[in-house]
C-alpha cells in the first residue's frame, strides 16, 4: 500500500500558562522548601491586594463584616465540627513541643494537638455564639482572608489552581429561616457585580439538589430550601443547570463555573445552604413564635407571638472569587500582557532623559505629585504632612541608558502609563505622557480626576 | 503596744486593662479551642486594617515592597536558618497524614514535616535569593504582614501583649554594607513619624552590642556596623542608651521602648543587623571591587573596578509597629472611649426618629452620599457605577426605641458623629449633625474634604 504524506500543520502557539506567565512576569515564584503555597512577589502582591480590597469595598454594600479569626484550632474543634473525622486526609495536624514532653514546665495536656485550619466556618461559628443573638440581629454576615491549608497530593499541586496553601473571600451567612432566598439572591448579585467587573466572561450556574439517601434534615426543610435556591435562581434571568442529587449530606448548594482562556470549566464561586454545622455548634437566635420561625414562616396570631424562644440559625457559606488564587491564575492567563488598568502591577513609569541629580529629584517629585493627586485612601485621615499614596503604583527609571532602549523595557513590561522627563521639563514643571499601554476602552481612566490633576496642560490620550 | 488604726485611703480606678475593655467594646474576643490567638471582631478587625494600611501607605514612601510568603515551610528550611536548632521549642511542627502513613496513594517522604512560621526572615531569603542582584539593585525591602505563631507557655499569655499567634508590620532590607547607615536613619524615621500619628508619647531607644564571647563576623565588622548605629541613633537628637554586649550572637540591634497607659515598658519596635542569615542562605550580589564592597567601602581603581564579583548583602530585620497585636493593646489601653477619629471603629451612626420604610430608605441614602464623598479607594477603579466607600464606617441605628435611649447608646459607643434624621429632612434633603464625639484637637477632621461635602449648609463642629 502507499504511505500518505504527512501534511505539516502550523504549530499553534501553545496555550496560556500562569505558571510559565507568572513567573516569566516576576508576579510570583515557588519553593522547593513549600511546595504549593505560591510566594507573591511584589506585583503579584499588588494584584492580590487590590483584589481582596474591592471585595472590601463592596462588602460594606452587602453588609459584610470582615473579621480575622485563628489559624489552628484544636483538635476537639474539628471534632465538634465534624472535619476531624470527614476532613480529616486534607488536613494539617499542629504539635508544640510541649505535648511530647520536650519542653519543660509544660503543663500536661496543654498541648493537645490542633488542626491547621483548611476553611473558616468553624470560627465563623465562634463568633456568632461568643454573644446572645436576636432575630434583630441577623442576618448577620461574616467575611475572612485568612490563609487556609489543604493537604494536597503533590502529584495534584498546580500554580496557584491548585495548592496547599491558598485564600479565599471567604464569607458566611446566619440568617432566619425566611432570609434565605433574599440572601441567596444578593449573593447572587455580587458573584454578577463582581464578575462584571474583572471582566472574565460569561458563567455558569449549577444547581445541586437533596441527595437520595445520606443527608440530614427533614425533607420538607430541603424543598423549602431548594425552593428559594431555585427562584433566586431564575430571578438572576441567566441559565442554570440541575445536578439531581449532588447536594452535599448537609445541604444544597449553587455553584458558578468559569471557562478559562482555553475554555476548560473552573469551579470559582459558590453559595451553599448548611443546616447541619449550626447544629453542632448549638448555635441560636432568640424570636417569637420559635416554631413557625423555624419553619421559615410568620404569624399575625399575637399569642404566638408574645412568647420568645431559641431557634436555630441557617447558616450559608459564600465565596465570590472562590480561592484567590486560583481567580488570579484565570486572569494572568487571560490578561497576561494587557491588564485592566486598576489591575496592572505596572501602571506608571516615569523614564528619565539621563541620571543628574536634578532630573532625579524631578523625577521623584513628579511621583510624589502623582501619587498624591489623591491622598485619601485612609478616610479621615488628618495628617496631611505625611507622605501618603493613592495606590496608583509609580515606578522610576532612573538608570544611565538610552532613552530608546527604557521606552521599550516599558514597553514591554506593559506599562499603562509612560511619562517621560527631561531637564526641559524641569524648566517648564510639565512631562511628556505616552499612553499607548492604555487601550482605547480604557481611556476613561486616563479621564479620571486622579489623572487629570497631574495631566492639566498635557496632551490627551490618542 | 498601740495598734494604729489603719487610714482609709480612696480607692483607685483599677488601671486600664485591653483585655477587659477589648472584650467590653466588643473589639476581640478569644476561644478555648485557640488559646493565644485573638479573635477580631468587626470593630477590632477595623482598628487592625487601618492600622496596616497606614503602614502599607507609608511604604511606597519608604521604598518597601510587600510580599505575600507561605506559612509552613519544611523542617530543612527552619534546620538552614538555624530556628530549627535554636528556636524549636517555640515552634509549632506540623504534619500531614500521609506522613504517618494515613493516606493512601501518598509517596514515601512527600510529607516530611513543616515547621508553621513564627518570623518571615527565612522566606525572604528565598525571595532575594530567587533572583540574580546586582548592587544596583540594592537595597531591596521586603514587608509582609503573614500572620505569625509562637508555642508560649499557658501561662505567659496575656490577651494582645503575648498571643501565640500575632502579626507584624515584618520588613527585611537587604542591603550593601555602605548602606548600612543610611537604612538604618531611614528605619528610625519612619519609627518616628508613625508613632507622631499613633499619638502613643514619648519612646526609649535602646542600642544593643557586641556579646563578649560568643559572636559571628569580624571584630572590624561589629565595629562598622555600631559606628553606623551610632551615628544614625546621635542624629535623631533623642536619648538613647546602651546595652553594652546585649546583641544577638549574630549582629547588633536597636530597640524601641514605648510605655504604657501605667508607665509599664514595652518593647515595640525593632531594627536588627543580621550577619548570619545571609551566609547560610548563600545570598549574594554582583558588584564591582568585590573586596571593598564586602567591607563598606568604595574606590575610584579603575583596575578594582573593573573585576565584578559576589558579595554577600547584609540584612536588616525591621519591624515599626512591632506586633500589631500588641501595639492594638497598647492603643485599647490609651484611647478606650477617645480613639482619633481615623481610627475609631465607631465614626458616624445615623440615628433615625423612627423606623418609617420613608425614613429607613433615607437614611440608607445618608449613608452612601456620606461613603461616596471620596469613592477613589481603588486607584483608578473605573467602575464608577458601582456602591464604593471611603473606608468611613457608617452605621444605621432604625430600631424603633426612643431617640433620647438611641443617642445616649451612641454616645455611650463613643461615635464620632451622630446624625439623626427625622421626616423633616426628607422633605430639606438634609442632616442634623452633632460632633460632640469629636475632641478640639479632631475638629480639623470635619473640616476634612470628605465630610464637608456632605456637611455643606450644616453648622459647623462647636
Ligand atoms: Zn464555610
Ligand atoms: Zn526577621
């Protein structure tokens, strides 16, 4: 038989990679002494931190309260909350010295073994019984960066997809019975709110329902539940898809899945009911007509309503941006060289004409008067002598080569902004602005007052 | 003999105590399952994000880079830094299962134990050593905010003074040995204008030298490096002492004293020279007349200069707030009810006379129009459509109780500002506002852009 040629097909460039990107970007480095936790280097840090700030910033809108709770607990907490014996392979366990007698005058059994923590609820739950709660009180609503663990296998360990040590906007609701659809649906509308705004596409929701055998609770509290979920759902006027029977034994959840650059899913958000951890934290609100408020219902009946008594909180767990890192690695992949501007760890660069003193200290005025265009990030901050930053994040090159060659050093690590001086400037106290990092939907900001205080007199973006 | 009757002497206030009053003002709370780990509650959460974002804005000024650094890092690390061998019975080990064989499909040795981090220095050396240097790039300057565990003994612990787990404001410089003098004026400038706006009095410092036996590096070395410490300590015009022979086995140090509500000393801040690490982290940079360069020196031989060669960075541990935890009790104890407005937890309440959905909405509206006055927390965030805040806390009193009990109970808060609105100021699109929260001292900050905006056509502060 005769062969057929091979045709030659045009490699295709291989697809984005975080972890090729984000070190090649100096965004964050690995080591061999921590394996799965990332170290964020400088820039990296910078976009890790304006991503957790807007979440603050919106938390005020839907009244969360951030809190900082404990990285290790004993192991009787996991005990009472169940992970210790569900959770338990995933988990880091915690020693002193003491408990294995190293350490002398150390009290016997003061060092029972703690549990490094892989997810903030249990702490969440801590707090909501460290005081009496009315039903006036709720929902009362929760949010935590703190660092968690999970004791990955190395042969899963991926970036910043997958690691040992990762964050999340972790956020839990107690509310009433009767909160829940209205809490599903503002929970909803931030995951949207927020998506919008880091711009990386369309999502998808999936429902997962009542398991058929092993799950608590009674069945008329899972339609209830599941009822809410689904209007919320369909309020949200986006599709959504059923997965029969995927709830976990405790409760159903909504999750929102992002497609990645190459259009593989990622889980990121989600929203989950919980009926069982209130429970085992003994968690309580005081109302009147307890039953019917347990049943999520009201009552005009006054003698019902003339007696108060304990009921037990719903409580939701809640995530926007999932792990951030795992939100980062979906936007170095997608962004890589062409971050949204109040993203970009490389927003301004001011390159100088040569290195006199004179151009230097103009150069870092230059800075200081950026910079300051807008000097309140601490609100009512009074100390207006002090040297403060508005976040905008301005580099200097300040070193002796050629104008041509730090232009295109900018150029290529992506600056939004280029501002050039030279000892003309000086003269006439002005720069020279190159905005061609910024594209054209980004001209707006370019607009914005912060730019215009120190862009009075120049030219405007093309 | 005569028994003297004893005289009756008034009874002091007991002094202020953080731990009862943080507990009172519901600022943080603790858990038996946590012993030596604060829980923050939203307002003491508050104090502690304004207190390192102050530190995070004066960064950029002081030319620091924040980095994000793992929490566990293996045994081997802690054994090349030496912690292993001198610090462990303060350190918490940690393990997962599979090191115990508990989990399946692990490899042998994957999970070799961890040491759970009680100081950044080591992962900063990996972050320096990630990378080649020249000494142009020189210093560099690491802060990090990780949060931080040390295994204190029961007894030690005393609420935010001795925790098992705190945080720093923890910065590392890496530097030339030139430069030396010059980081460490730098370092105590920035000690002294944060603790001018932390309003805490007066402090010590505190020079530490040369042990008399044990000790590593040159005798010459030692001897530059206190000169250096010398020279910048004279020139801050304030007292110090000296602890002669009081330095760590592997460089001199400079502390900062600060006293307490009682007189009672407490060492905060802290600027250490460090030898050691950066030889058993093999750090290095290229520069030219290595030899000199090794000894802080610098030469105009052109032949010197013509040969480049590895030198290794000195390393200055530095830390302004110190523990921020501590530093949180230290304030609780000073301000208690008269936290500087910037800080207070509590800045402005609305208080509506009475709880009308008409009068509810409008004082949501209150609320944002006072948190949108400076909406540009995120530098140059486009999304102006989008509910931002100023970082101003603002909070809603509309339970349907008296307006005299509601604002007595703000009073009683401390509040700021106490707005009350009534269904009058619907209709004049208004605000009566009381200031009566605000000392002399803070009327300044009314005066601040932010509330004049929403203060125009109001009386002004008494
Ligand atoms: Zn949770
Ligand atoms: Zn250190």
């Amino acid at each position: 038989a005769k062969k057929s040629t091979p045709t030659l097909k045009p490699l295709e460039p291989p697809p984005a990679d975080h972890r090729i990107i984000g070190v090649q970007r100096e965004l964050f480095t690995t080591s061999k002494y921590s394996p799965g936790s990332a170290i964020f280097l400088p820039n990296g840090t910078k976009i890790f931190n304006r991503l957790t700030n807007f979440l603050r910033s919106q938390y005020e809108h839907y009244g969360f309260q951030e809190v900082i709770s404990p990285t290790i607990y004993k192991k009787s907490l996991w005990e009472k909350s169940g992970h210790w014996e569900n959770y338990a392979e995933d988990m880091y366990s915690v020693s002193g010295h003491g408990a294995e007698g190293k350490k002398e005058d150390r009290q016997v059994g003061e060092d029972e073994e703690y549990g490094l923590k892989p997810m903030n609820c249990p702490g969440h739950c801590l707090i909501f019984a460290s005081k009496k709660r009315s039903y006036r009180d709720l929902p009362i609503r929760y949010a935590d960066f703190s660092p968690l663990h999970r004791n990955e296998l190395t042969g899963a360990l991926s970036g910043l997809t997958r690691g040992r040590r990762f964050h999340q906007d972790d956020g839990h609701i107690f509310c009433r019975p009767s909160q829940i659809r209205d809490e599903i649906s503002k929970s909803l509308d931030f995951v949207r709110q927020a998506y919008g705004v880091l711009g990386l596409g369309s999502y998808r929701l999936a429902l997962s329902t009542r398991p058929a055998d092993h799950f608590i609770g009674t069945i008329a509290e899972w339609d209830n539940a599941e009822a809410a979920l689904r209007e919320s759902l369909n309020s949200t006027q986006l599709p959504w898809t059923l997965n029969e029977g995927d709830g976990a034994f405790y409760g159903p959840k909504i999750d929102i899945i992002l497609k990645d650059s190459d259009g593989k899913e990622h889980q990121t958000a989600t929203i989950q009911l919980d009926f069982q951890l209130p429970k085992r934290f003994e968690l309580e609100y005081q109302a009147p007509a307890p039953e019917l408020e347990q049943r999520g219902m009201t009552t005009n009946d006054s003698e019902l309503l003339a007696v108060e008594g304990s009921v037990t909180p719903v409580m939701i767990h809640r995530a926007v941006l999932g792990s951030v890192e795992r939100m980062m690695a979906l936007m170095i992949e997608r962004y890589d060289t062409s971050w949204p501007f109040w993203l970009n760890p490389n927003q301004v660069v001011i390159v100088t004409l040569n290195d006199t003193p004179e151009l230097v200290e103009y150069a870092l005025k230059v800075k200081k008067t950026i910079q300051s265009a807008d000097n309140r990030t601490t609100a009512g901050f009074p100390y207006s002598n002090l040297p403060q930053v508005n976040g905008l994040s301005v580099a200097i090159d300040n070193n002796p080569e050629p104008l041509k060659k730090k232009i295109a050093d900018a150029k290529s690590k992506k600056f939004g902004i280029i501002v050039v001086v030279g000892n003309k400037n000086i003269d006439q106290q002005n720069i020279n602005v190159d905005f061609a990092g910024l594209s054209k939907s980004q001209y707006d900001v370019a607009n914005h007052p912060i730019l215009q205080t120190w862009l009075e007199g120049q030219s405007k973006p093309k």
